[in-house]
C-alpha cells in the first residue's frame, strides 16, 4: 500500500514541479474516507477540502471534472443546463482509464489526458484548500487562485 501512495504522490509532486509550483505533497498518518476525516486530519473545515468529482459528457463521452468545497454536493442538472451539455457521474473504469487514479482520491491535476475543468466558487472565502494526489492517505495545499492556474479551469456555481 505505501508503494501506492508514493507513486500516486510523486507523480502529482512532479506534475507541480512541472508547472512551476513549489506546493508539496503530505502524507497523513490515517485514510480520509470522507471529506471530514481529511479536515480532522489536516485541521482545517471540511469547506477547505477540495474534493473532485468526475463526469462524463453524454454528448462527447468526454470526461471533465469539478473541483468542489468539501461541503458543497455538485448540483448536476444545473451544471448541464450552465455547460448546455448532459453531464453523468462516471463510474470507477472510466475514471481510472480517463485519469489515470482511482474514485476516492482523484487530484485535481496530474491525469492521463487534459480534462476540462470545472471550480466551485465557494472555496475562494478560503486563504488555504487542499486537494487529493490520487490516494485517500495524501494531499496538497493550494490556494483557489492557483487552483484555477494550475488547471486552467472555470469558476462556477456548482449547488
């Protein structure tokens, strides 16, 4: 299991060496589960986890992914009716064939291919989030501005 943590966070470390960033990947003592286990575990509120959830377009079969508040549900239907396209939750082989990690722990960046990118608004009231490098036992912090940087994504309301 720690081999897989490791592999999962360098390949994310390296992406953000990469891409010029200095945020360093941390492993937690525990699994985080759910977004409050990440929060007690790193201690902060459960709205400064940056969860991402992943959809695939009906239209394109194209997956993109929403980076939400720890505390916010993806409304999905109004996030169709913003992006004039059907979107469905993917299911675990299209996430893992599409990014590369596995449902649990999908980081906002690092995938196999480029995936279009969706930002909830709300974790901008935020100096520090932190977001998931592709296993529930490690994560980044980041701030919001440097999350839409990072992956060049859009700032919507997702709720």
């Amino acid at each position: 299991m720690a081999n897989q943590v490791k592999e999962s966070a360098e390949r994310v470390q390296n992406r953000l060496l990469e891409l010029g960033y200095t945020n360093k990947v941390v492993e937690l003592p525990d699994r985080t589960r759910t977004d409050q286990d990440a929060a007690d575990a790193i201690g902060c509120e459960v709205a400064q986890i940056a969860k991402s959830v992943i959809f695939r377009s009906k239209n394109s079969d194209s997956p993109s992914i929403v980076v939400a508040s720890g505390v916010n549900r993806v409304n999905e239907k109004s996030l169709s009716n913003q992006l004039n396209d059907k979107l469905m939750k993917a299911d675990a082989d299209f996430v893992r064939e599409r990014t590369g990690f596995v449902i649990g722990g999908v980081p906002p960046l690092g995938h196999k291919e480029t995936i279009a990118t969706i930002i909830d608004e709300d974790p901008f009231q935020y100096k520090t989030i932190w977001a998931a490098v592709g296993h529930p036992k490690a994560v980044f912090d980041l701030t919001p501005d440097q999350l839409v940087e990072m992956t060049r994504g859009r700032v919507m309301a997702i709720i």
